[in-house]
C-alpha cells in the first residue's frame, strides 16, 4: 500500500501526460502531490482493516462506499498551472 502511494505521487506529475518512457526524471519535484487514487486506496485499506473477519459480501460493501464517501469529501483539488 506504501508503494501505491509512493508511485502515485511520484507519477502525480505524469498523470495526464501520454507516452512518456524516459526513466531518467527525479521522483519528487516541488508540485509532486498525492491524488485521488492515493485516498481510495487508503480508504480501501480502512475497510479491509474494518471488515477483515466479515463473511457478508453487502456489510463490506456497505462499508466500502462508506469508507469512499469519508475520505473523498476530505480530497482538495489542486491547480497544476
């Protein structure tokens, strides 16, 4: 999960670039920041942590877009400009 997150931000500056293969770039740069994915996956993380012992399919999903509606009203939207 700390790798998810790690490749998130360090890809961050690359999100909406396409065909980019140099693999000579510095991994964190001044506007390196973490995005959506990075939330729902933490998120994700929560509810595994939440419903690690239950069997029933709709509790976790219950949880899961609860988990979602938590961390995603706390996301901040950033100007890349």
């Amino acid at each position: 999960m700390i790798g998810a997150i790690i490749g998130d931000i360090i890809g961050s500056t690359y999100e909406f670039i396409d065909n980019v293969k140099d693999k000579n770039f510095e991994l964190f740069v001044p506007y390196s920041m973490t995005t959506d994915d990075s939330i729902m996956t933490l998120a994700v993380g929560q509810v595994l942590v939440n419903t690690y012992k239950e069997k029933d399919i709709k509790k976790i999903q219950k949880e899961l877009v609860k988990q979602m509606q938590k961390f995603g009203k706390n996301i901040r939207i950033q100007d890349m400009d």
